[in-house]
C-alpha cells in the first residue's frame, strides 16, 4: 500500500517544481526587465543632467564674458597699434629721423624748433610722483636738456602757487628747493593751486608754453601717467602736416577758437 502511494506523489512533486521554476524564471524575467528599465531612466537622466548644466554653464560664461571680450578686442588693437608704431619709429631713426627737426629763426635769436613740449600737470605734496617719473621715463640732469636738443622733446612739471595767504609757505618752498636742483618745473605764479582750478591750469600752461617755446605741439599729461616718448614722438610726427589738430580724450563739446 505505501509503495502505491508514494509512486502517485511523485508526479505531483515534478508539477509543483515545473511550476516554481516556470514561476521563477517569471520574476527572474520581470526583476531583469525592471532592473534594465532603471538604468536606462538613471541614464537618460545623467545624459539630461549633463547636457542642462552644459547649456547653463555656455550661458554664464556668455553673460560673463561679453565685457572681458570687449577688453581683450580692445588690448589686441593697442598691441598692434604699438607693434605698427614700433615698426614706424624703427623705419625712421633707419632714415635719420632724430635730430631732424628744422631750425627756424625766432626774431633775434636762433632756436630749434620743438617737436613738442610737455607739461606734467602736478600738485603740492606729489614729489614722490614725480620721482617716479623721474626714474622711468622722464631723464634728469644733462640728459634733460640732450632729450630736448636731440629728440626736440621739452619736459617739465606744471604747478602754481599757494593762496595769498599762505604765499611763500613751506609748500612754495618746497617746490623752489626741488626745482632748483631739477630743473624741469613751470612755475604758474599767477595760478593759485585748488582742484577747482585744474582746467584753468591746464589753460594757462598752454599760453604759457606758446609764448615760451616754439613748438609743433603741446601736450599735456598728469603725474600719474607713463609716457613712451619714442612712440610718442612717431605718432607726432603722422600728423605734422594736418593743421590745427587736437588728439585727446574730449569729455564734452567740440574744440573752439578765437580769432
């Protein structure tokens, strides 16, 4: 009886292991599709992600760097414009240009005329500017006078006086001590310093350089610019034959005269 028994379980044990397996195999089918289905969305994200935080960086670095590219055009024309400059100066002292400004007769005396003379706008208490110029740019001593007799290049430094008040004070003093061992100042003693005052200044400079020197031109700089004379020099001479030319920075207005 028991050998009968257990030979008709045995079929329905292999039903019920058909079944788990079929079943099984099910989920493991399902668990691969689903596993699949998450790293495809995982990867569509990552593929989004990367892309979004591309466009939002080109789009920061656009608004950002509109300014920086307008100064890096504008550094590459200055380059250029100093290389051609460069290039021209190199070009005329090949052709003798120093030295070569004509000397014309002025009532008795006999005096060269000046390529351009150049008035360094100053102040009371900016000897260590001035210093500095004198260190980099600006020569001292005799060879002041040979950048004037050979390049036709006139220098100086430009300032006036004290209030009637504290007229002869330690400030005009100072000044009077210095240039007396330089040499390279333009004393304005009917110009009172004041920051009020600096486009009257700059006016009576120019008077009293064309009374003083016969010039092509005059320039005026502040203590706190770097002047190269050379390229100065070149740029100068393209514009010798146009006249009454004004180069320069206007604020506001046009250029007047009076006749």
């Amino acid at each position: 009886m028991q050998s009968r028994g257990s030979g008709h379980r045995q079929p329905g044990l292999m039903l019920r292991s058909r079944i788990s397996s079929v079943m099984l195999a099910m989920f493991a089918t399902m668990a691969s599709f689903y596993v699949a289905g998450r790293l495809w969305q995982d990867a569509e994200n990552r593929v989004y992600l990367i892309k979004e935080l591309d466009r939002r960086t080109s789009q920061a670095q656009s608004a950002i760097s509109v300014d920086d590219t307008l100064k890096v055009v504008a550094c590459r024309h200055q380059h250029k414009r100093l290389a051609a400059l460069e290039m021209e100066l190199a070009a005329a002292r090949h052709e003798g240009f120093v030295g070569s400004y004509s000397s014309e007769t002025n009532g008795t005396n006999n005096r060269r005329r000046l390529m351009a003379v150049i008035g360094v706008i100053t102040e009371f208490g900016r000897k260590n500017s001035r210093d500095a110029i004198r260190r980099s740019w600006l020569p001292t001593g005799p060879a002041l006078k040979r950048l004037e007799e050979e390049k036709g290049v006139l220098v100086r430094f430009v300032i006036g006086r004290r209030c009637s008040t504290h007229r002869g004070d330690s400030f005009d003093r100072e000044i009077d001590d210095e240039n007396m061992h330089t040499k390279d100042f333009v004393i304005l003693d009917n110009h009172i310093e004041a920051s009020e005052e600096r486009p009257k200044k700059t006016k009576l400079f120019f008077a009293h350089a064309a009374d003083t020197w016969d010039a092509e031109f005059y320039v005026k700089v502040n203590d706190d610019v770097y002047v190269n004379i050379d390229a100065l020099g070149v740029m100068l001479a393209t514009h010798w034959d146009k006249p009454r030319v004004y180069m320069g920075c206007m604020k506001s207005g046009e250029v007047f005269s009076q006749s």
